[in-house]
C-alpha cells in the first residue's frame, strides 16, 4: 500500500485555467508553466515567487520543456530567452522580492505555427551539436491526421545573443494507411515521446494509441559512428516493435526510462503498466501493471475511469516512476515498482502533468516533483 505523504514544499498560485505542463530547468533554479488558456509563468525555484506571467499564446499552451538553462519553448511553437531570470536566480536572494521585475521577462526568440487537431503535446530531443549551434528535434501531432505526426529542426545559435530557427525534416510520419497490418487499427495518438538507448545515435518515437498500443517508430537503417545521436533520415521511420496492453485500454500517457529499457505506459481504464522496450519475444512482451491501490478488474469501465492515469514521469537518474491521476493525486513507485508515496496536493480536478527535477543550487534538495493541476495549481515536493 502507497503511504500518504505529507505537504508539499509550496504550491504556486497564478493560473486561473488547468496548469496543462511545468518544467524544471536544467540547474533546478528556475520552473515554467503553462495553462489551458495559453498563460505562461515563469517561477523561482529559491524563493517560489512568480518571475514573470504572460500570455504565451491565443489559445491553449500543451507543453513548455526547458532547452538549456535559460532557453524554453512553449507550443505552439514559441522559442523563450530567459537569460536574465537564470542570472538572478543562479543563488538565493539576500531578501526575497515579490515584485515582479519586467527586465527579468523572457523574450520570444523564434516562432512557428504548427496546426494540431490533437491534444497531443509536443517532444523534444537535443541531438548532435553543429560547430556551435545546439540542435534539437521537436515532434507533433499532425495537423493534416490525428494518427500521424510531424517532426521539426530546430537550432539554436548561442554565439553572441541567442537566436532559433525551425526547418521542417518531415510530415505525416507514422502509421499509414500502408502500415503492416500486424499493427492494426490504431485510432486516435494520445501521446508520444523520443526514445535513444545509451551509445546509440538512432532515436525512435514511441506512440500510444487508443487501441492500447504502443508502437515504436525508427530509422533502423540510420548510420550508427557512436558519436552522438544524429539527426534522422528524411523518410519516413517503419514499425520496431509494437507492444499491445492487457485489456487494449486507451493510452492517455506514456514515457521510456533513462536506460531505454522499459517503457511506462497510463491509461483511461486500467491503470499503468510497465512493458519491456525491446521485447525478447515479440509475441510475448513481458508488461506489469503497477499497484494504484486499485482493482480494476472488479469495475465498471465507468467506474475504472474515475481512476485514470494522465500523467507518467521517470527520475532523471531512474530509481523514480511518478503517476498523476484523475483524482488529482500523484503515486510515487521505486524502479522496482515498489509504491512509495502517494501526493494528494489537488482535490479538485486532475493531476495533469507531473515531472522530476533537481533541488535549486545550495537548497540540500536532490531531487524535487512538480504536479500540475487541474485546478490551476503547482504542488512542488520534496521527493520521496
């Protein structure tokens, strides 16, 4: 059984719609978030004052990852400079100010319109560095079909003021109406994330759909020097592996472990299983569900609903899975599946997104867990 944990480090107040994502950077010392109605804050992680809120878009912003230190986007698809918020907050003020400084705002730096139909957020993976330009590959839903995605380049020039640029690599990727029929009928993609094994310079896109699979995409045919992981080929990537859950739940989230081992996989239904990556036995995939506390095999699909999962987070250093659920409360697990904590810092609406991220320098934190909420809320805790 899950033991209930306390209270959290603070909860940051600001949004007046769902907090859909949050996002520590790299140092700890600075969290973004952003909202349904496309607000976006910006947080010291010293002090848990709001450096600076703006509206980031017309409509709803799905995710805002940290880039480096300094440099965020958020969708769809605005490229942020908040290189002055990172110097101020690099160490704890002397006297905590809760004023907000206009000069410590980000600044926009790029921009590109990515029609979505899906609620789908976008995912970012930095790859190999060109002289000294940073590289990143963004991925999207398509705007053109709910079951495919795009994938974008995007480059950061940090010689001098930092600037970004986009170029499309390719549209309409994944499944196709020519996919090999062992896929099957997929339907809606809920979510997807990027996935690189140690050493390798091949990423795939791990997508789960309503069907209850979870289908890897790749270029498996992509040089491999060990040098770094590599921009892909301009063609689109054919099926790897293609790992069917008990019960062909819809997949509402899914993410790989560091190592690009396992996979963990929330759903609408049936709670949240951890599969095998690279099945020995594709027929066979070794897949275990982890302990919510709930059985769901005694309820009703209506009542299995009131205990879906739309949030799953691995530890950047992979002995932590989280789970956000319906309910707005969070479930901490060991690598091992071990439950270790359950969070209840929203009472009202779901836990929509969670994350992991380093304590902020000279806290004594190691790591910290920011859970989004539903009901316009970040809960940020000490993590168990």
């Amino acid at each position: 059984m899950t033991n209930q944990a306390g209270l959290p480090l603070f909860v940051l107040r600001g949004h007046e719609a769902a907090v859909a994502w949050s996002s520590f950077s790299p140092s700890g010392n600075l969290l973004v978030s952003c909202d349904m109605k496309g607000a976006a804050i910006l947080w010291n992680m010293h002090t848990f004052l709001a450096v600076a809120k703006w509206q980031a878009h017309d409509g709803q912003a799905l995710c805002c990852p940290f880039l480096t230190d300094s440099v965020f986007l958020t969708e769809s698809i605005v490229v942020w400079n908040a290189n002055r918020a990172a110097e101020a907050a690099a160490s704890p003020p002397a006297a905590p100010d809760p004023t907000m400084d206009p000069a410590l705002a980000p600044k926009q730096i790029a921009r590109m319109e990515v029609l979505s139909i899906s609620f789908c957020p976008c995912e970012v993976l930095q790859v190999e560095d060109v002289a000294d330009q940073l590289q990143f590959l963004v991925s999207c839903p398509s705007g053109e079909n709910h079951h495919e995605f795009d994938v974008y380049l995007l480059t950061l020039n940090q010689t001098g003021p930092t600037t970004a640029s986009f170029a499309t690599h390719s549209r309409q990727l994944g499944a196709q109406r020519d996919t090999p029929a062992a896929v099957g009928p997929l339907g809606l993609m809920l979510r997807h994330a990027w996935v690189v094994q140690p050493g390798s310079a091949t990423p795939y896109i791990m997508a789960g759909y309503e069907s209850g699979q979870v289908v890897q995409w790749g270029w498996t045919d992509a040089e491999e020097d060990g040098s770094g992981v590599r921009v892909p080929p301009r063609r689109k990537p054919t099926v790897v592996t293609n790992v069917k859950l008990p019960g062909n739940p819809a997949v509402t989230c899914l993410v790989p472990d560091v190592k690009a081992k396992v996979g963990v996989a929330g759903t609408a239904a049936h709670g949240t299983f951890v599969f095998e990556l690279w099945p020995s036995d594709p027929d066979a995939p070794v897949i275990h569900p982890l302990d919510l506390g709930v059985d769901f095999a005694s309820l009703s699909e209506t009542e299995a609903a009131a205990h879906s999962v739309h949030a799953v987070a691995f530890r950047g250093d992979n002995k932590r899975i989280a789970c956000g659920m319906r309910d707005g409360s969070t479930h901490v697990f060991a690598r091992s599946g071990k439950p270790l904590a359950r969070l209840a810092g929203h009472s009202s609406g779901a836990a929509e997104h969670v994350v992991f991220g380093p304590g902020p320098s000279g806290s004594g934190d190691n790591w910290r867990v920011a859970v989004s909420g539903q009901d316009s809320k970040i809960s940020v805790w000490a993590c168990p």
